[in-house]
C-alpha cells in the first residue's frame, strides 16, 4: 500500500469518526447509523489483520469511553470484528455494493451481539428482541449507509494512475 492511499484511508477513516460523533446524536434514531464500524471495516480490509485487531480495539476504547457501563465490551466486539474483516476481505470486500452491503450488515449485527452479551445487562426476551430486531434494523441502517458512504468516497480512496 503507497503512501498516498494510506493518508486517503485515514481521512476517509477519520471522516466516519466524525460523523458518529456529530451527525449520529443528531438523527437521534433507536436503530442508528453507526458510523464507527462503518470506519472499522473500511480500515480493517486495507490492514493487515493483526493491524485491523489493534484498529478495532483503539476504536471500540474511544467509544467504551463515552459510556459508564461495559467498558471494554465495545473494545472486544470492534477487536473481534476489525480483525475478521481483515482476515475475510479477499472473500468479502470486492466492487459488489451488494457484497458490502452484506459485509457491513454482518459486522455490525456481530459487533451488536459480542457488546450486547458481554455487557450483560438485557436478559431473555428482552435480549433476543434486541438482537434480532433493533440490532438487525439498526444493521441494516449502517449497511445502507455505509454502501452510500463507500459510493461517494470511492474517487477519493481509489488508486489513481498517473
């Protein structure tokens, strides 16, 4: 990987994290865009997967730290997800749209249900609604805009021939 798309992969990158942080409190949705595994998986693919594991923990701390409870439960789950999309990406990641739609489906709904279990506050129905209602729509959500996202930002991270 040249120099040049590893600074266009940080700034697309640091975009997505800027958004969850500005845009996602805004849209105030129970089944949000969540902008940081969207940043995750469109870092983890251009990694390696020890790289996309050290990625994702880094990641899952900034978001563990806004939150009083489950510290390190977001940790573990964008750990657990940065290094499988890194370690599927020649499966997965290609110029499909519907390929990464299913990709960032995937890994956010894993991501839900790794945070969901690990921080053990929702029990019984409660957690199975959770998981597969909300976390599946709140999937849903961020596969869409993470496909409309990779769409826009595709002239920027693309290598360019010179």
């Amino acid at each position: 990987m040249s120099w040049s798309s590893v600074v266009r992969t940080v700034i697309a990158c640091a975009v997505f994290v800027v958004l969850h942080y500005t845009l996602r409190p805004l849209l105030g949705w129970r089944a949000s865009i969540d902008f940081l595994i969207i940043a995750l998986l469109f870092g983890a693919v251009r990694m390696r997967p020890g790289f996309a594991a050290v990625y994702g923990f880094l990641l899952g701390l900034v978001a563990d730290s806004l939150g009083l409870s489950a510290f390190g439960a977001g940790a573990v789950g964008m750990t657990l997800v940065g290094f499988s999309a890194s370690w599927l990406k020649a499966v997965f990641f290609a110029d499909n749209l519907a390929l990464n739609a299913f990709f960032l489906f995937i890994g956010k709904w894993t991501f839900d249900l790794v945070y969901l279990l690990l921080e053990r506050r929702m029990h019984g129905m409660e957690l199975v609604t959770q998981v597969f209602v909300w976390s599946s729509l709140a999937a849903a959500v961020t596969a869409g805009a993470g496909v409309l996202a990779l769409t826009l930002l595709k002239p920027l991270v693309e290598a360019r021939a010179t």
